[in-house]
C-alpha cells in the first residue's frame, strides 16, 4: 500500500543575476574587456557610454500588468525572439578562451594602447615544410603529415604506430603497414630542432647527442644516456664515474654535454598565451607618505549604457493603443533585452564594489607588507578572514582572489600570494607559512650545492631559528616551492 506524505525542503536557487555576477567575478582584467564586447555584440540593446539619466533604468517603462498579461498570451517565434533563461547566464563556461588580439595593457592610462602582434611560425607548419623537402608522393606525403600531427608541442610523437596506422586506415582510406610508419619517423627524426619524433626521453636526448661531432667526451655522453639512464637521471654520479672509469674533469666534461642538451626541442616554438604573457594589474597600491590609497583599474570599470533606442522603442509601446501580436512579441523581446541590458550593466558595477571591498580588506589585514614589501611580515590569512572582514561567502572571496593581480610599488602580485596557513613558533607566536618558506628557500640558496641539506638537517635547521615544524611539513613546502630533494640538487 502506498502512503503519501508531504516534506519541506529548503533549497538555495541563484538568480540569472547572481550567477552573472559570480561568473563576471572570475573574469580578470586582461579577459573582462573581451566579455564585454562579447555581451554588445550579442545584446543590441547594450552600448558603451555614460548613461546621462542617471541609473540605467531610470527611465524604462517597468510595463503595467497588462502589459504582462498580454505578454503571456504571445507564442514567441524562434526567428523572432529569444528566451532570456539560465542558458543565456551559463554560457562560455571557460572564460579564459578568447582572443586578445586587441588587448592593451598598462598602468592607470585610460587611452587604449595598441599590442604588436607577433608573427611565429607554428612547430608543426616548421617540420611541414622540412617535410616538402623529401619528395614524397602524395600518398606517402599524407602518412607523413599524419605523423607530424601526431607530434605533441613538446615534440614527443605520443601515439602509438599501430594507432596511428589504424588512424590512416579508417580516417583517410590509406592501407599503410608499420614498417612504412616506421620508416617515416626515421626521416622525420633527421629533421631541426633535433631529438623532434622521439617517443622518450632518453630516446629524444640520445637523437641530440648523435648530431655532436663526434669527441670522446661526446661517445661518453651517449654511452651515460644509452647505459646508465635511470643512473643519470638519479643523479648517482659515483656509481657512474666509477662505472665509466672517468676522472673528475672528464666526467665533469661529459655532464656538461648532457645537461646542454633539450628535453623538449618543441619548445623553443612554443606560443605563450597572451593572458600569461601580459599581466594587466586588476587593483594599485600606491604609499602616499605611510597612507595605502587603493585603486581599481579603470579598464575594470567601463562606461556602458541602455540603448537610447530601446528605450524609445518601449515608450512607444506604452503609448501606442493599438496592439497587434507581431508589436507585441517585438516588444517582448525588446523587453528581454533591456533587462539583459540592465542586468549587465547592474553585475559590472556590483563587481566593481566587490572587488574594491575585498582588496581593502586585504590590504588592511596585510598593512605592514604593503608598506615594506618585506615577506616576513605577512600574517596567517586564510579566505575565512576576508569573507569575515567583508561579511562576503568565502566562494565569493576565492573568486576574488582567483586569477586577480595588484601592483605595488615592489611588484605586482597574484592575490592569493596574501593567503597562507599559520604556524606557530616555540614561543607560541603565529606566523604565516609564506614566511617559513621564504626562510626555507634563502637555506636552500646558500648551502653548499656539493652537499646539499636533507630535509632532515632542514627541518633542524628551521627549528634552531624558532619554527616549530616536522619534516614532512619541510617536505612539502620544498615541493611547493619546486626545488628537488637533495640528492636532485646535487651538483659537481
């Protein structure tokens, strides 16, 4: 028998708005610009300028409840209207995929400076046309160009022969054996930058070390690579030293040979992308005389308006008495798109509060470094402490801290760098971790790279300064710091 039984549910629903605002939140400098133009295009109801009424909204007619009674009875056509729903707030999920062909980048300069745009040539478009010099029929010529394809940036060819034979068969109706592939990536092998088609490294370092004129050091060098690889890449030089029969100097020499060698002779093609290459500060932090005056970037404040247009369109809608259905689902969607219009524009200026509101309380928990610039003095900061300070949600915050970037008068600086754990020293003093790891770092520095500190002489170390620390804690802020263990940092 079945029973029925009624239950309460509280569920958090976010609004078209909302969801705009946190994905706008996300969005850095370098890409807002590109959003923006990006929400012109698509809405015609939106321009840039500034809004001489005052709000944007002020003078849109709301419509009366007749008006949106009538609105319900409209059937809107495909062609002649858009629904404004979640779809239209939850697209471009990555907000990182535009082109910045147009960007500037500066200080607070509001005049748009232009970017030279670098002409390159394309890694694989270099070994296409080291390709054209084979002579290749075109049948060859295509299972060649598969197997450039096939190459990775790094100029690893990272498919497997038989996948890749499998690929010609069904994709491009090329009946090829293994031994024909095979023969290819030979040629290829022989092309610039050497060590390009290997499937390995050690496969990728020796194709290099065959192209040095032939030495003694040179037949050692390859015979490390060859033999004693896994010993090599350990660092075990005694063993190898001794393996080889070699003195200091020659093995000096023949490491030497080695460690000039590329790991990735795709590399030196490869095409930064313009958001990492340029970084466009979202906040300035200038010190005028012991007083932090903070600044928003004014390319993250844009001056964009309702179109004059749409809003007479809608007057006159309010005015007219005649009402046909084809006014009536043209003023709808005219309707749809002022609200996008004023929806837009209300997120960017609530961006702007949030971002500023943030940024000042960082820069007030994290005072004495912003007027130094000495890491020592940065306090413990988790994301808890801003969204407290801020009465913000800490997924707010992080998306604040995320991806954003402030300039100071000693550098710029990705915001999370502020945010750190705390540790407490013996004489029961919290301090930040950040500052731990810049001890550790400068220990690091300074010791004697022939024989490097264990992470157990490290972690005695810290301790002899104070820091109450264990040594798989010195573990992992070594591998945070990306520096290798000690055997790693050995050096001749």
């Amino acid at each position: 028998m079945l029973r029925q039984s009624q239950q309460q549910k509280l569920l958090q629903k976010l609004s078209p708005q909302q969801i705009q605002l946190m994905k706008l939140l996300q969005v850095a400098t370098v890409n807002l610009e590109e959003r923006i133009k990006e929400e012109l295009e698509e809405n015609p109801a939106l321009e840039y300028g500034q809004d001489g009424e005052g709000e944007p909204d002020g003078d849109i007619p709301d419509g009366d409840d007749k008006f949106e009674e009538e609105a319900d009875d409209v059937e809107l056509s495909d062609d002649t209207a858009e629904k404004v729903d979640m779809e239209d707030f939850l697209r471009n999920e990555d907000e990182g995929n535009y082109d910045y062909s147009d960007d500037y980048y500066g200080g607070g300069d509001t005049e748009k400076q232009s970017v030279p745009v670098r002409v390159e040539t394309n890694f694989h478009d270099h070994l296409l046309d080291q390709l054209g010099m084979l002579e290749l029929d075109d049948r060859t010529q295509k299972i060649a160009e598969q197997i450039i394809g096939s190459i990775d940036d790094d100029g690893y060819l990272r498919r497997e022969v038989t996948a890749i034979v499998d690929d010609l068969a069904f994709g491009m109706n090329i009946e090829t054996t293994i031994e024909e592939v095979n023969a290819l990536i030979e040629n290829i092998r022989q092309f610039d930058p050497p060590g390009v088609c290997a499937v390995t490294l050690q496969e990728c370092l020796l194709l290099q070390l065959k192209r040095i004129p032939e030495s003694k050091s040179v037949q050692n060098a390859i015979q490390i690579i060859d033999s004693f690889f896994n010993e090599f890449i350990k660092k075990h030089y005694d063993k190898i030293q001794k393996q080889l029969n070699l003195n200091d100097k020659d093995f000096k020499d023949v490491i030497g040979i080695i460690i000039k060698l590329n790991p990735k002779p795709g590399s030196a093609f490869a095409v930064l992308n313009k958001a990492e290459s340029y970084i466009i500060p979202d906040f300035f932090v200038f010190n005028n005389m012991g007083v932090l005056e903070l600044s928003l970037n004014s390319k993250n404040a844009p001056e964009l308006r309702i179109s004059e247009g749409y809003k007479e369109m809608m007057r006159a809608y309010d005015r007219s008495e005649k009402k046909d259905k084809r006014q009536k689902e043209a003023l709808l969607f005219i309707k749809q798109k002022l609200d996008s219009a004023k929806w837009f524009i209300d997120a960017i200026k609530q961006r702007q509060h949030t971002l500023l509101h943030s940024m000042q309380a960082i820069l007030d928990f994290q005072r004495e470094f912003f007027l130094t610039g000495d890491e020592t003095t940065l306090k413990p900061m988790i994301l808890k402490d801003i969204a407290k300070m801020t009465n913000l949600d800490v997924s707010t915050v992080s998306r604040v801290a995320n991806s954003k970037f402030v300039q100071t008068e000693f550098g710029t600086y990705k915001l999370k760098y502020f945010f750190s754990e705390a540790l407490q020293t013996e004489s029961g003093e919290e301090v930040s971790t950040r500052e731990v790891k810049t001890i550790l770092n400068g220990i690091i520095s300074a010791e004697n790279k022939r024989k490097p500190h264990s992470d157990e002489r490290l972690t005695e170390m810290l301790q002899e300064k104070g820091y109450n620390i264990a040594r798989r804690t010195v573990a992992k802020y070594r591998e945070q710091l990306n520096i290798p263990v000690a055997r790693l940092r050995k050096e001749l």
